[in-house]
C-alpha cells in the first residue's frame, strides 16, 4: 500500500459488521440505511459528523441517526461486504429475488427487518456462526413469524465498543457474549478466556490431530475442543468433515453447524469452536484506513 498504516495487536477475529441505521430526524425520520464497518462506535459518530467520515447518503444534514442492529461473526471483509449487498439489493440478489416487495403498510425498516430474516434462512447465511446484536432497545421487534434465525445464530444486546487495554485496541460486546483479554507476557505465551470461561496457553503446541492422526506443526491448521478438561486436538477440517458427517445431510456442505466431540462426546456448535480459535493474536494492518474505501465502494456501486 502507499499510504502507511499504523500496526497494532489485535484479535485475529478482526471485527467486521453490517449494520442498520434509523433517521430520527423530523424530516426524514423513517429512513434507513444499511453498512458494513470495523468500529461501530467510530461509524455511527462519522455517520452523525461528530468526526470525519461517513457516507454520502447519510450527510447534507440528513441525521441524527441511531445505529440499532448489526450483525457480526463474519471471517472475512469480503463476506461481510456480500451480506451488505445482498441486503441493500435483495430484488438483484439471486437468493433473495423470491421476496415480496414491500406492502404499504409496511414500515421501510420492518421491511428491511424482513429480508434480513429470509436472509438468515438461506444460504449461505444461514450456516455462518454469525450473532445479530440489538444496539437499542427501543427498536427491538420480533422477526417474521415462521421464519426465524436459526438455532446456533443467537440474539444479543448491547453496545460494541473499542477498549483499549495498555496501548492496544480490542472490540468488546457488552452484554450477552464475551471479552478477550491481553495479558502482559511475551506474545508467544499469551492466554485468553473462551466462550466457556476456559483458558488455553498458546504456546503449549499440540502436534497430533485425534482424528486423522498426522502430526503437524502449524497450529493454524489445529483446533482444541472448547470443553473445559477435555483435551481433544484435531485439523480443522477434519472436525469439521466430522460434524458434517454426524449431521447426515443430503446437500454437499463445507461448514457444519454442529457436533459431537469424539472425546468428551459433547454437542458443540461449530461457531464457538471458531471463537475460541481466533482468540490469538496476530500483528496486523489497522483496519481503519480500508473503511471509508469499502463505504464509498457501497455509495457508488451497491446502492
């Protein structure tokens, strides 16, 4: 890249959501929009011109605007940016074309709600270890009856903010979910809390997968089960060929939803497995710069 960019630690979970916004301006109040960002507290002061940023559609003294619902959970930018479009565009989106247009007694937002709801019962969304997080509680609603989000995408409340631990910045959720934390030892021999409260050092290398029983020596590639005691080690892909193999479906699936543990023989879902890997850390690009270039990519060739 041209221009530098600051290095920082940070969870190799990086954050990237999609977002939707609520016009409480008297004049525009009604109105939506819908993003993708990597800091939700920073977006919604962009989106408000409290600080420099923000997208076109949102300027020219069109807010305030309440950020009230972002989904994350996503692995990648590119994922995170397919789900904006497809929900910005559904009557072009291939898997969402089936929808009804809005009625005219349908709120926009209740209609924004509805093809988020469709879209968490097709593919590929709906089997992505995503989590849907009401940021304000006066917009909460129920999602279309019958078509619900699927068991393992659970519905959170609360706040995303940036903390800053020492001189590093870390995405925390407050309310349901969970916090890593960066201890003070060298990277090498960092430990962090899992879903289940779990600690794991990093630095202890485990070499032999349980299921295929080939050694490696790239712990990228390994996975633990998350079960406190239990000591289960395997590739990722050989779980995850595991759990699709437990579940018998018919269809040609590459990421599973749930299993069984073949050690503790636990039900595990497949996204806090994914969680718990991630939670390392890894010297990496500060994700602000690629913001307002994925916005405006959004403003001039999504919407």
């Amino acid at each position: 890249m041209e221009n530098e960019v600051n290095e920082e630690i940070k969870l190799t979970d990086s954050f990237y959501g999609v977002y939707i916004l609520y016009n409480i301006n008297p004049k525009y109040k009604g109105s939506v929009y819908i993003g993708f960002t990597v800091n939700p507290e920073r977006r919604i002061r962009q989106h408000n011109r409290e600080i420099k940023g923000g997208a076109l559609k949102t300027g020219h003294n069109r807010g305030p605007w309440d950020m009230v619902l972002i989904i994350h959970g996503f692995r990648t930018r590119c994922a995170a940016l397919q789900f904006e479009w497809a929900w910005q565009n559904p009557k072009i989106s291939k898997r969402l074309s089936h929808l009804a247009n809005k009625s005219r007694n349908e709120s926009v937002f209740a209609y924004k709600i509805r093809i988020l709801s469709e879209m968490f019962n097709v593919g590929p969304w709906k089997r992505l270890p995503l989590t849907i997080q009401w940021l304000k509680q006066e917009y909460i609603c129920d999602f279309p009856i019958g078509r619900p989000p699927p068991m393992h995408i659970p519905i959170a409340y609360g706040n995303i903010e940036s903390a800053k631990i020492g001189d590093k910045v870390i995405k925390t959720q407050h309310g349901k979910g969970h916090i890593a934390c960066r201890s003070n030892e060298s990277k090498k021999d960092k430990i962090f809390e899992s879903l289940h409260g779990k600690t794991q050092n990093l630095s202890n290398k485990v070499k032999c997968c349980l299921i295929c029983n080939l050694e490696s020596n790239n712990e990228n590639v390994l996975i633990n089960c998350i079960v406190e005691g239990c000591t289960h080690t395997s590739h990722v892909k050989c779980l995850a060929d595991l759990f699709l193999k437990q579940s018998k479906e018919k269809d040609d699936y590459i990421i599973p939803i749930l299993g069984t543990c073949p050690l503790c023989k636990e039900t595990l879902m497949w996204g806090d497995i994914l969680k718990q890997k991630k939670h390392s850390v890894e010297t990496q690009s500060d994700d602000s710069d690629y913001e307002q270039t994925d916005e405006e990519m959004s403003d001039d060739q999504f919407m």
